[in-house]
C-alpha cells in the first residue's frame, strides 16, 4: 500500500504538470487533527480546474493515480438519470485503487470554487498556481461537533423516540420483517443515536464530535452502556428482535433523564410509562389475535 507521502506527491505532482489544474485543496478527516489515523482514511481532493470538459471526455488520464478496483463517478449517473447537474462547472471521481488507497477527487472550476471554498472548515490548501484560493483560517471540526438541543428539539426527539416503536410492534406481529427493521433503524435508532450524541456532548461541554453516523460512540459511551448500545441490535429472530427492543429503550431512558436533568428539561415519564406497557402487550399478542386490547 503507497505510503501517505507517496499519494501526497503524487497528487500534487499530477497538478503540478498539469496546466489545466491550477490548484488543489484537500477536505475531510485528513484535515482534522483530531481524527484517529487509519489504513482506510481516503483522500478529499479537489482540484481546481480551467474546464471540466477535456477531463471528463477522456477518463485514460485517471490511470497516473494507479490500477483502480472502482471507480464510482456520482455526477455522470446523477446527470445521466435526469438529475440537474451542471458538468461544465464541476465533476467527482472516487477511486478505490487495488493497493487499498481511495481517493474522492473533485474537479471544479474557479468559479465553482469562490462559491463555496472555505466553506467547510476543514479545508487545507495544497497548491495554488495563480494564488487564486482565497485566505481561510486553520482547519478545524468545530461545525461537526455535537450541539446543544433546545428543550423543543429534546422533546420532539423523544416523542418521535417512543411514538414510532409501536410501528416497529405492528410489523413484528404482522411478520413484515422488512419494514418493521427498516422501521427501526431509520427511525428510532435515528433517535437513539441523537439522544447518545447528546449525552455524550453533555459530558464534554459540547465541544466534541462523535463522528459520522456515530462511529465515536464507542470511544465516550462508559463499557455498561456501550453494551447495552452493542444489544440494540439484532438477527431477523422475532424473540432476538424484541430482546434488542427494550434494550434500546432502557438505554434511550437512561441517556435521555441524563440529558435532561443535566439541561434542565422535563423527560415524558408517561410517554414511558405507556409505550412500555404499549409494547409488553403487543409482544404477547398470539398471532391470530383479534383485537389489540
């Protein structure tokens, strides 16, 4: 697997020998200082460009980056289903190459780039031909850290948290597997993962992030509710799925009274109190049932 170094010069280097390229920036965790390191970190490139066109007509000159496994272009598919996209202004590559390396490479014109450069706080100039790329202050991840709910976001994450369970109920004795899972995991384990965030940001003044689609959690959840976090999920078994089910809502109950306690906000003890009981009773529910109640 190419070394950092050797993908750097090699990046820059393509830029440099190409007068179409006239600078390059980079996003993403490579940035962020307080990002964990891995083998599988990609490289968020973009180049800034005179016109997309010639690179895209063309695709023979992506092989100077190496053999690619896959290559994935989001703008030509977008484009070629009827999206909107405007091509001449900008264009993305990512590349997964056969030594592991990735790179997510976006082509953009000057233009493109005034418009949205800097935007996103972790950015970091690599090249600039012309001094085209405009001042920005040193990266940081300060726009992806955790932030502090209002009692109105508390409350309506919650409601939301105990009112969808009874869907994932109705699909579990329907054996509708396919909904009552995707019932789960969009809605309330979306909820569950708010509520974690939010303690996890109680815990450390707001001031952290825990990552995309919480892949931190491990590294702030205390081990018991780390657990408890791991046996929310589940198999296709119905007994394993309900198990995983009020798991989930003990843990949702311990974070979310944390939560609330610390900022001051009331938890819906009833809401509780009722969607458990709710819940008990659906999973005892025979089959052949003919009333809820």
């Amino acid at each position: 697997m190419r070394s950092e170094k050797e993908m750097f010069d090699l990046i820059i280097g393509v830029a440099e020998r190409d007068e179409r390229i006239r600078a390059v920036y980079m996003n993403g965790s490579r940035t962020n200082a307080n990002a964990p390191k891995d083998i599988f970190q990609d490289y968020d490139i973009v180049y800034v460009v005179t016109e997309t066109g010639s690179f895209i007509k063309d695709e023979k000159w992506l092989e100077v980056f190496g053999d690619l496994l896959m290559l994935q272009e989001p703008d030509k598919m977008d484009y070629e289903i009827g999206m909107n996209r405007d091509l001449e202004r900008s264009y993305g590559y990512l590349m997964l190459f056969t030594d592991g390396n990735r790179i997510d490479l976006h082509l953009e014109t000057k233009e493109a780039m005034i418009e949205s450069y800097g935007n996103d706080k972790l950015t970091v100039p690599l090249l600039d031909k012309d001094t085209i790329l405009p001042s920005i202050p040193a990266p940081t991840d300060i726009d992806y850290h955790v932030k502090k709910p209002s009692e109105a976001l508390f409350v309506s994450n919650t409601n939301n948290f105990w009112w969808c369970l009874q869907n994932v109920a109705k699909g579990i004795w329907r054996d509708e597997l396919p909904y009552a899972k995707l019932m789960f995991e969009y809605n309330t384990r979306s909820s569950l993962d708010q509520m974690v965030s939010w303690w996890i940001g109680t815990k450390y003044d707001f001031q952290l992030s825990t990552g995309k689609l919480g892949k931190y959690f491990k590294n702030y959840l205390p081990e018991p509710y780390w657990e408890m976090y791991v046996n929310t999920y589940s198999d296709h078994n119905y007994e394993h799925f309900w198990d995983s089910i009020f798991v989930t809502c003990d843990l949702f109950r311990v974070l979310a009274e944390e939560v609330s306690e610390n900022l001051s906000f009331t938890y819906p003890v009833e809401d509780d109190k009722n969607m458990t009981q709710y819940l008990k009773h659906v999973r005892s529910l025979t089959p052949d049932a003919e009333g809820i109640y």
